[in-house]
C-alpha cells in the first residue's frame, strides 16, 4: 500500500505540475500575443513617422528651391539696379563738366 500511496501522490504532483506549466505557458502566450499587438502598433507608428519624415524632407526641398530661387532674383535685381547706377553715373559724367546742380539731378533722373 505504501508504493501505491507514493505513485498516487507522484500522480497529484505530477498533475499540479502540469497544471502550472500549462497555466503558465498559457499566461506567456497572452504576453505573446500583447506583445505582437505592440510590435504591429509600433511598426504603424515607424510608418507613419516614415510618411511624415518624407513629407517634411519634400517641403524642405522645396522651401531650399524657393529660397534659392529668391536669392538669385534678388542677385539678378542688384546686378539689374548697379548696371541702371553705372550708366546713370556715365550719363551724368559728360553733364556734370562745369554743369551746375540742377542738370547733375535732371541727367541722374532720366
């Protein structure tokens, strides 16, 4: 009797035994599945800040186009406006050999 008692209580064991392992792997699988879920969140959100870094770089470029196109307009003009004073300077130049003044302000004017 005493070896049946053993195997019964070896028996119980090991069925509680299992029973934790099976509730335990039962809980990891939950975790798993929590995790997965997390894992597909996260991916999403990678994708999304994917989707805006690209848009943010695209409206960079073309904000660096503008301005770059703005800059050389701008140069064009300074180079348009010293050409316009060189030869309103030379234009004066020949007026202003014992002119007086107010021909210097007409000749600068045209």
């Amino acid at each position: 009797r005493f070896k049946i008692t053993s195997i019964e209580q070896e028996k119980l064991i090991q069925a509680e035994i299992t029973q934790d392992v099976t509730r335990e792997l039962e809980e990891l699988k939950q975790e798993l599945g929590t995790v997965k879920q997390e894992r597909v969140a996260l991916q999403e959100q990678v994708g999304k800040l994917a989707e805006e870094k690209a848009a943010a770089d695209e409206k960079r470029a073309q904000v660096e186009a503008k301005a770059k196109e703005v800059i050389l307009a701008g140069r064009a003009d300074v180079e348009r406006l010293q050409a316009e004073l060189l030869q309103a300077k030379e234009a004066a130049a020949p007026a202003t050999d014992g002119a007086g003044g107010e021909e210097i302000a007409k000749a600068l004017q045209a």
